[in-house]
C-alpha cells in the first residue's frame, strides 16, 4: 500500500520525518530514494530529532555512514508501563557507490540488527541485499518546488504504522 503526501517546505519535510521516526522500531530500515536535493537528509533529520539524536545530523555522502545514539519509546498497557530504550539511528548514503559489490565491501547488511535504525539514502545500488520487510520512501521533486513523499508500505506491520500518518493536510492512500 502506498501513501502519497505533500511536503511545501524543507521544515515539513523533516516533520514527516518526524512523524516516522515516532513509529519506527529497533530492527527497521527504511530506503530513502529521490533525485539530488529532494530533502533526503531533511526527512533523516526529523527522524533523528524524533528518536532523540543529540547534535547536527549530516548526510554521510563521504563516509557513507554515520552512527548516532536515540532512543524509542517501549508502550505498555498503561502510561505507566512504557519506557524507553537506547536505539542506534544509522544513516547510510550511497550515492558513490559504483558497483553493487562495494556496498557488501563496506557493511550495509550489518546494520540491520534489532538495536538500530536504518535509514538508507539512494539505496538501488543496494536493492538485491536489504530486506524485503523495509519501507521504501520516494521523495519526487527538488530545488524550490513542492514535493510529493511517497511511503510504500511492503508489509501489513508498516501499513498499521503508517495509517494514522498525518500532519498539515491530506493523506492520500493509493494501492
């Protein structure tokens, strides 16, 4: 199932990042594809403030990957019961990536572990080699012009998280 939602600005960009970051789960991964200055990192962005993440975060473009430290909430039967737990939010890009080989070179697979986040910026280099149970994120549209965000939900457990998804307007459901 596919959501389509619109984005005028890099702030609500990062606001839908926002809205993902609080409903991703340790062991997520999440590709995030669209053309050069379409707001990729601006949507990590919110994602890392939505978990927590202390300081700036940047695209990894030259080192292809960055580590931070979040955190996720754990809810329980009750507001009493939940809690919170230390996540790690990788953020990979693999814009210089040439050949599919170089991305097992450098570890891609070895961030899909239940304690982090993967956020993974172009990832079709890598597509043979992540998981079928990730969300894929389309971002159309770059420079001054508003966006459409596209969120692909590959399994039903996306499709809960992402129902309720909604900030400054209308959520389009499409099949």
């Amino acid at each position: 199932m596919d959501y389509r939602v619109k984005s005028a600005t890099v702030e609500q960009t990062r606001e839908w990042g926002k809205q993902l970051g609080a409903r991703l789960r340790g062991g997520d991964v999440v590709a995030l594809s669209g053309d050069l200055g379409a707001g990729k990192t601006a949507f990590a962005q919110g994602v890392g403030e939505s978990l927590g993440v202390k300081g700036s975060m940047t695209s990894p473009t030259f080192t292809f990957q960055q580590e931070y430290i979040g955190r996720i909430l754990n809810s329980g039967m009750g507001i009493e019961t939940q809690t919170e737990t230390e996540i790690r939010l990788i953020h990979m890009d693999l814009y210089r990536l040439q050949r599919p080989e170089e991305v097992e070179v450098i570890g891609v697979e070895d961030a899909f572990v239940e304690d982090a986040v993967c956020l993974i910026e172009w990832p079709e280099i890598a597509e043979d080699l992540l998981p079928e149970s990730r969300l894929d994120i389309q971002i159309i549209g770059s420079g001054e012009a508003p966006r459409e965000i596209i969120f692909r939900a590959r399994e039903h457990d996306w499709e809960l998280r992402l129902k309720d998804l909604n900030i400054l307007g209308e959520v389009r459901r499409i099949q």
